[in-house]
C-alpha cells in the first residue's frame, strides 16, 4: 500500500546512514573503515593510568582494497 507523507526535513545524513520514505523491500547500508592505533589506545572507563614512555605505530599498506563489499546488497 503506497505510503501518504507529508513534509520532510533532512538536516545531515552520515556516510553510512540509509533515508526512506515509502515503500520498501530490502534495505542494506554498508561502510567499512580501517583504523591503526597506538599503545594507550581505545581505552575506556574510570581511573585508568596509563605510562607509555614511547608509542610508534608503522604502518605498511601496500593493498588498495583490502576486501570487497561490492556483492553484499
């Protein structure tokens, strides 16, 4: 059944985001993202002490694609 919608305001979408209106069979976003970090890194919670007297992170990436998400819709 056809959908009736009256006025729609977008403010931002992100990359990753999907904006429908109406009818719809199958909806599927996809992103991908590679990330390097270094010691001292994604830490969370409450007291954490960290000494890191020297942190290097090298990275090396010689592929252009790392994996394909071409068929995934």
């Amino acid at each position: 059944m056809p959908a009736k919608v009256g006025v729609v305001k977008v403010i931002t979408l992100s990359s990753s985001s999907i904006f429908n209106i109406g009818d719809v069979y199958n909806m599927s976003p996809q992103a991908w993202v590679k990330t390097f970090a270094g010691g001292g890194s994604f830490n969370t919670g409450t007291g954490i002490k960290i000494d890191i007297q020297r942190s290097n992170t090298y990275v090396n990436d010689s592929e252009v694609m790392d994996q394909s998400i071409l068929d995934n819709a």
